[in-house]
C-alpha cells in the first residue's frame, strides 16, 4: 500500500529544527526543501497495492537514491546514514532517534524502479527541474556527446575456465529445475572438476606443453557436451513452460555459444579441439555478466565493461541524456536515439550536436542531420598508409578527368568505382617508377599509385579544411561542456558498474546523472528564495510555539531538551 510523506512539516524534526544548521544553500537543504516538490508520492502508486500495510514513502525512497548516489556508498551504508547523519535526516525529514528503512526495502524500491523502467522518470525529473530554474533554457539548444568506458563487475576469465563457469551454471540450473541432488549428478557425470576453486587452477599438468593443453581442452569439451545433454533431458516436458525453465534455457545457449566462439572441436588436422584462432565479434568474456564486451577507447588502451553515453547541453552543463552501450560498440551506435531522447526532455528544439571524431563520418552526420540539427564534429583524418601521401597532397580536376599528384605528374586514366559514386585516378608506371617521392607516395614495388575519390572523400575533405577555421574551433571548443560533466560522473563513481548487466548499468548512470544535475541546481539557488523559505518555516514554528505557551514543557523526544513557556 502508498504510503504518503505528511504534507505539513512538523515542528521540531531535523528537516525543520536543523536545516539552518546544516545550511539552507547546501545540497541537503536544497533536497528538504525542494525534495517534496521534485518527487510527489502519488507519481508512484502504480508501483503498489491498494491493500496491506503503507510503504515508506516513495518520496523518500527517491531522496536516498539521490543522496546514496552522490556519496558513492553501499546499500547498506545508506540506511546507516539515515540513522546517524545529520545531513541525511534533514534531506530525508527522517526523526533524530530512527532510519528511514531496512536495506531489502531500498534494494525492492530500486528493483521495482528497474523492472517497470521508471528510473528514466526520476532522471527525467532533474532535467525538468533544472529548465524551471531556467538552465539550459534557450529557444534552440546546444548539445554535445560523447561516451565513456565503464568497468563491468562481472569476473572476466580465460577460455577454459569460462567454459568451466558455464558447465558449471548448466548443471546447478538443471538440478534447480529437476530438483536433483546435485553432489550426486555431478560425482555420477565425473563433473566434480568443475565445481572447485578454479578449473585451470586445479588441473594439473605442464602448461608449456601444448599436446597437454590440448588433451585437456578435449576433456572440457567432452564435459561440455554432457552438461547440455543433461540440460536437454531436464527440458524434457517443459516445451511451452518458459517462465520455469527460462534460466535454464539461458545457461544453456550461453554454453553453446562460448564453445562455438572459443573452441574449434573439429579442426582439419584432426588432432582434436583446439582453441579458436584470433576473436569472434562480440566475444562474451563473462558468464556472471554476459552482456559485458571487450573494447578499446584507444588503440593502446582497452577495457572490459561497457560504454556510458551523455547528451550535454553546452551552456549549463545540464545532461540531458543517458544510454549505455557495450564496451565493443562504437562511440556513434545509439547516438541518434540518444538525440532523440533528450529532445523529448525539453521544450527547445536542439539546433546544433557537437561531437568528436567518432561522430565526424558522413554515414554518422547524415543520419543526425536527418533529426534535423546542425553536426559540428571533427572529420576522420583521410585513410592513407603509414607514411605516404594522403588524398589532400593531390589535386583533382574533374572537369578535365585527371588528377596531379605531389610530383606534378598527371594520371593516366579514371574510371568509375564499384559504387559508382566517383571515380578512381590511376596514374602511369612509366611516371611512378623513377620518381624519388615514391617511397612516400606508395608502398608498391610494381604498381602505380591510385587515387579514388568518391562524393563522400570529397564531402568530408570539405570539413577538414572547414575545421581548420577560427569559426570552427570556436564553436568546437564549447565541447569540454560534456568532458566535464563526464568528470562530474566519475567523481560520482560510474568509472566502476556497482551491478551486473546492461539494464541495471544504465540504471546507475541515470541515476548519477540524475544527482549531477541537482547538484548543478542546488548550487544555483537564490538565495532571497532561500531566506523566503526559512521565514516559511519560522513563521510556522512561532505560531506552533503560541499554541502551546500554556505548557509548562512541550517534549521533542529527546529528555534533555525542551521547549519552555515564557516566564518558567
């Protein structure tokens, strides 16, 4: 049941009694005071019954989340706070001597903000927040984007203990299902290896050896093949049953498919399985938390996690969307339906994107163009081998059908690309063999040099020389807008996912986000509207103090304090 946060502030809790103490203008002050009117109960009702016994107030429940995301800390250390932070009290309204809940009480809150998709609301509820105190409130908005890796917390392991892992979840789901006696399948099956510390920990023999290794990967495969024969005879019964057996339908696929992208059963020269030359796309490198990917922010840099993208309105910082990403997709996946969500969040059309080089390929602007915004974002720089001659060094004189390359020497002849989107210049061997700036221009021995140019390369040199401008640069430099606000969310802790899986990842970004953008909020407060509130509040207690001035004592529940009529 709707359990409701009463209307009227009482005299003598923390929220009232102490606020000026903990400071009006601080971040807790602001969510006293304006936490009633950021999140209202009844937003929440379809989240509860109608019978049974009332609810902490969801309300509430939505400041802690706030405040358990601005400070970094665990479930647990949340509540803890509420039952000894002054600063916590006063925010939450929660009295001196309790705590607001239990921690399973947080965790189902969270929960069932997660499974019907309102955390979205409450991040939504920051933007709205924010545009009313007139941030980033201008008739055609100015956004940039960009993403940022995120550690997963799934355990990442090797080819053979991922296996060993995923045997291991196939058996424990089918016993699960079945209600078997899992010591007693596992020593029937010879699976016993696979449920101590570590299978390649455990296994003993010379690692140097490669014939050892490879009969061992037999041995797991062979294992592997059992575990999903077990799983096809638990299943038995169970076709149209998905909600029973649906976890173990799921560690099923997740075993074939780390054999499939691993492990080469039958390899040509029949020596046995051996382990998978070079990687599959979208390798899983965690069975705790599959969705989680291998990728790579630079060339010498990767990580494995996902990628958390922001929406940033360049004049106040104020973020106005998130998504996450796995780590292996590109900066530029989601970044139109990213758009489109932070448009739904304000009234102002957004008029330009700023965005770096992953947002600068023509197939990237035309499907942002396509929402109707101006991009501004840096061009890739032209494909060239590594020290030789890029595309620009030539010129191209369609007109006449011919190009000049940096030598001066004119191409023999063009012709029309697959595509037949431009054309390709080829140059004469006779020219290129004794020119001295071969060496710099191609990597061939035998052949000429080519040159392809098609409406695209001519399009995306046109922004090239157009980024080289003071125009340019000065509209670009409005990007560190979302550099900073992404410094804003590591301070906040989203360099590490506190939870397993893509949804519950995003979930915390949002919910970052979310405290990023009431503190940007909170620190533009006015301060006469600070000092209206207060006089709210005083005028109430005096009017409460006259009401009770023929009591001798009027106790606050704490037996050392209290308030005294005028004249004892």
């Amino acid at each position: 049941m709707l359990g409701k946060k009463p209307a009227q502030r009482e005299l003598f809790r923390p929220d009232n009694a102490l606020l000026g103490h903990v400071g009006a203008d601080s971040f807790y002050g602001f969510l006293a005071l304006e936490g009633p009117r950021l999140f209202r109960d009844e937003d929440f009702a379809e989240l509860y019954g109608e019978r049974g016994r009332p609810s902490v107030p969801p309300s509430q429940m939505c400041v802690l989340l706030v405040l358990q995301a601005r400070e970094g800390v665990s479930d647990q250390e949340a509540i803890d706070r509420t039952a000894y932070d002054i600063r916590w009290k006063v925010a939450l309204g929660v009295e001196l001597e309790e705590k607001l809940c239990a921690k399973s009480t947080l965790q189902l809150f969270r929960a069932n903000l997660l499974l019907n998709e309102r955390y979205e609301r409450l991040f939504e509820t920051s933007v709205a927040a924010c545009r009313r105190q007139g941030l980033g409130a201008s008739k055609k908005l100015e956004v940039a984007i960009d993403s940022t890796p995120v550690l997963g917390r799934g355990a990442v392991k090797d080819t053979y203990n991922l296996v060993s892992d995923a045997i291991r979840k196939v058996v424990e789901d089918a016993c699960r299902l079945k209600e078997w006696d899992r010591d007693e399948l596992v020593a029937e099956q010879g699976l016993g290896r696979h449920f101590g510390s570590s299978f390649k920990g455990e296994s003993d023999l010379d690692w140097s050896n490669a014939q050892e290794r490879r009969a061992l990967l037999a041995q797991l495969v062979a294992d592997a093949r059992v575990a999903l024969q077990l799983a096809k005879k638990a299943l038995r019964g169970y076709a149209k049953d998905w909600a029973a057996t649906g976890q173990l339908r799921e560690s099923q696929a997740l075993l074939s498919r780390i054999l499939a992208q691993d492990i080469e059963e039958e390899p040509e020269d029949g020596g046995g399985p051996r382990i998978r030359q070079g990687t599959a796309p979208g390798r899983i490198i965690s069975t705790t938390d599959p969705e989680m990917r291998r990728g790579h922010k630079s060339h010498s840099k990767g990580f494995d996690g996902y990628k958390a993208s922001l929406v940033v309105e360049t004049g106040d910082g104020v973020i106005l969307a998130t998504g996450v990403q796995p780590g292996n997709a590109a900066d530029r996946e989601g970044a139109a339906e990213l758009l489109i969500s932070a448009d739904k969040v304000t009234p102002s059309k957004i008029g330009r994107l700023l965005g770096d080089t992953a947002y600068g390929d023509m197939n990237t602007r035309r499907r942002l163009e396509g929402l109707e915004l101006e991009v501004v974002a840096k061009a890739p720089p032209a494909p060239s081998r590594k020290g030789t001659f890029k595309r620009d060094r030539f010129r191209v004189s369609e007109s006449r059908g011919h190009a000049r390359c940096p030598a001066g020497k004119r191409s023999k002849y063009r012709s029309r690309t697959r595509s037949n989107d431009g054309w390709k210049y080829v140059f004469s061997r006779i020219d290129c063999s004794p020119c001295p700036l071969r060496d710099q221009c191609t990597t061939s021995r035998i052949a000429a040099r080519t040159l392809t140019v098609t409406e695209d390369s001519k399009e995306l040199d046109r922004h090239r020389r157009h980024q080289r401008t003071k125009r340019f640069r000065k509209r670009y430099r409005r990007r560190i807008a979302v550099e900073h606000a992404i410094g804003r969310l590591q301070g906040l802790g989203i360099r590490q996912a506190k939870y397993f899986g893509a949804r519950k990842t995003a979930m915390q970004i949002a919910m970052a986000a979310m405290a990023a953008n009431l503190g940007l909020l909170a620190a533009c407060l006015d301060p006469e509207a600070i000092l209206r509130a207060l006089s709210r509040a005083a005028f109430g207690l005096t009017a409460r103090i006259r009401r009770f001035h023929e009591t001798e004592v009027v106790s606050i529940g704490l037996p050392e304090i209290g308030l005294c009529r005028p004249g004892l």
